[in-house]
C-alpha cells in the first residue's frame, strides 16, 4: 500500500511520536509521514520518507496560528502547504490516507484538510480510503453539544475508519465523547501505542554513563517542554537536599520546545552529577537505566513509564482534563504518586523521589494491551486487503 499519514502536532510532542510509532510498524508499506509543527529532530525507517510542511503551531489557549518563520504571513504558509498536501496526493495516489486527530481536533486546520477530504471524497487521487488516528482521551470543550455535532458531522461524512489508540478495557472513548454510538463508521481499539524496551538497554547505558551498582538515576522530563518549568526547576533542587547525594544522578530533559531562557536557567544549575539537556533519542533507554522517573503526564510519557514499569513520580499538566484522568487511570499499574502544586516545593518533593528510591521497579508487564503500533499495521493491512 502507498500510505500518506498526516500530522500536525501544535503543543508538544506526543501526537508526532505516537505517530512515528505506528508509521514504523507499517513496515511492509511505503508510507509518508507528513509533519505540520516545530522541526523536531527525528529518523524514520527505510520504508518511510518525511515530509515537513512549513511549521505552524499554537498558543496555549490553541486558538491562535503561530509560523514558525516569523518572516512568513499566516495566509503564505497556508497556501503553500495546501499546494504541499495535494501535490503529495496527486502524485502518489494513496490507498489511505491517514489523519492524526482530526476532526476531534485541529479545526483551525480545516482551511487544508477539509478542502483535501473534499477532494479524496471525489475520487480526485484514485480509491483513497481515510482513516482517523485518536489517542486515548480527548480534551473538553466549551460547547460539548456543538462539538461533538460537528465531529460527527466530518467523522461520518467523510472518513472510512476510526483508530482509537488505548485499551477499552482501561480508556474507552465514550468516556469523553457521548455520542460513539452515533459514529456510523467502523471503530478499532489499537492498544495503546508504545515503543519496545531493548533488553540490554539499561546495562549498556549505566555502562556509557560510569555508573556503579550502588548509584541511583533520576530521570526528569516535560515531553515537549512548552509546560513543566516549575517541576523541573524544583527537582533540581529537591536533589541537592537528597541524602548520599554523591551516590545519586539527574539526567533531565526540559523539552525541545523549551524556552530558551528557561534553558538556561536551568542548565546553570548542571553539576557534574546534574545533567541537563533539551531532549535525546534515547529516552527509553534512560527510563529502562534509571531507578525513578519524574515527569508530566502525557500520551507518550505514561506509555513510557507502563512499558519500563519504573517508579514514578508523575505532575498532571492540569489546564486540561486529559493528563489528570490518565494518570488516575494508571496509577494502580506502577509504583506511582501523582503530585500535587503542594509537592512542588523542594523538601517535600526531595520526600518523595527519597521514597521512590526505595521502591522496586515491577518485574512483571502490566496486564495492558500496548501493541498499538503492531496491531494497526496488522488490522489496516487485513482492512484493505478484504475489500474496505
């Protein structure tokens, strides 16, 4: 199959690196992942190929355009990604083509995608059929009467499939959208979406990093770093206070969409036990190498801490309702404590990563279908070859 996956991520990370995943599954398929926000460094398999749109992003509101060239209009960018995305559709005919949340979200990207499914509709580029990629929990809305109106509106109207990227046992969708029942087209349950753990990963990075065996690694995250200065800031602190701290390290990663001043504000703070950096390809190395994890609460990151089964202190980005309700929802599969603005202050929080410390990681997998990837592949693959 010839697959277009588009994406367009506005805030962090996780829409982009859960879809990443899924296009690496595809892996008897030529596939073109087509990326819409900031430029993230990131490689894909042989049998995928990147295209970047040129960038927009959000505000945190997600009410407002942003280009990532300043130089550029709104209404310049715009034009030349429509060209983009129907020059990509003309050319390669898709079998599928894939949608990263929409239309549960990114409606201020209709002025591309809706002109596009118009199109694909038509049978302009041939017997495309499009399917929509969803996590797990969608956000709430001001209007949920009109929301969900209008998503069914597009969903039924011009979509042939629904992947829903959780395990229904734990998150089904009808828990933040009512109406699944007035969905007319066919609706798959993936599992959640993770990477696989490298057997060897945590000896051969504790090895790079000249730890001994008595040592303790704190891994500290924010995902795409647009959020989660206070949590990093205070770690660094709540460390110093950490008895036998000669025996403990800090790797953080702040986020590749950090600000830059915030970087640096914690990047004077580096000791040679105290390492701070925007972001590696390697994170679920340093989750598997590491003795505690402390972090935020997104898509990625709670899959990340469910396939390395690591103790975790875990800060629920709460503007919105998605982290809160993911973190509550997986809590009792790890050794895990949610964190709360009044754990933030370095005494009690240098309490509880003392206290994860002494936790041991979980032998076992979690009882958690996190084949997301693998088992899109496989159900598209089976999809389209029995006439969809």
């Amino acid at each position: 199959m010839n697959i277009i996956f588009y994406c367009q991520y506005v805030w962090g990370m996780g829409h982009l690196f859960r879809s990443i995943e899924v296009v690496r599954a595809l892996s008897d398929h030529t596939v073109i992942l087509v990326a819409g926000g900031r430029e993230v460094d990131i490689k894909l398999p042989e049998h995928a190929t990147l295209v970047r749109l040129p960038g927009l992003y959000m505000d945190e509101q997600f009410s407002t355009l942003i280009p990532e060239d300043p130089d550029k209009t709104i209404e310049d960018i715009q034009r030349q990604r429509k060209e983009i995305l129907f020059s990509l559709c003309e050319k390669h005919k898709p079998d599928l083509f894939i949608i990263e949340l929409y239309p549960f979200g990114r409606t201020l990207f209709g002025f591309e995608l809706q002109p596009l499914l118009d199109s694909i509709h038509q049978g302009r580029f041939g017997r495309t059929k499009i399917v929509c990629s969803l996590r797990d929990i969608l956000v709430e809305k001001r209007d949920p009467r009109a929301y969900e109106d209008r998503v069914l509106n597009h969903l039924n109207a011009h979509f042939d499939l629904l992947l829903i990227h959780s395990d229904p046992e734990l998150m089904p969708l009808d828990e933040t959208f009512s109406r699944v029942n007035d969905i007319q087209i066919p609706i798959f349950y993936t599992g959640f979406v993770t990477r696989k753990v490298k057997p060897d990963a945590a000896k051969k990075l504790r090895r790079e990093l000249a730890m001994g065996a008595e040592e303790k690694l704190i891994v500290a995250s924010a995902g795409g770093g647009r959020s989660g200065y206070k949590l990093l800031s205070s770690v660094i602190e709540a460390v110093h206070l950490l008895p036998n701290t000669q025996q403990i390290r800090l790797e953080m990663f702040t986020g590749p969409f950090r600000d830059d001043g915030e970087f640096e504000n914690l990047s004077a703070k580096s000791t040679e036990r105290i390492r701070i950096r925007r972001f590696t390809k390697r994170f679920l190395d340093y989750l598997s190498a590491a003795d505690v994890s402390v972090s935020l609460a997104g898509y990625n990151t709670c899959m990340n801490l469910l396939v390395t089964r690591i103790p975790a202190l875990v800060y629920p980005y709460l503007r919105q309702r998605e982290q809160p309700i993911r973190v509550t929802k997986i809590k009792d599969f790890l050794p895990m404590k949610i964190l709360q603005d009044k754990d933030l202050s370095p005494i009690p929080l240098g309490g509880h990563i003392q206290q994860m410390l002494g936790a041991s990681r979980l032998s076992d997998s979690v009882p958690l279908n996190l084949d997301g990837a693998e088992n899109t592949a496989r159900y598209l693959t089976e999809w389209i070859e029995g006439g969809a």
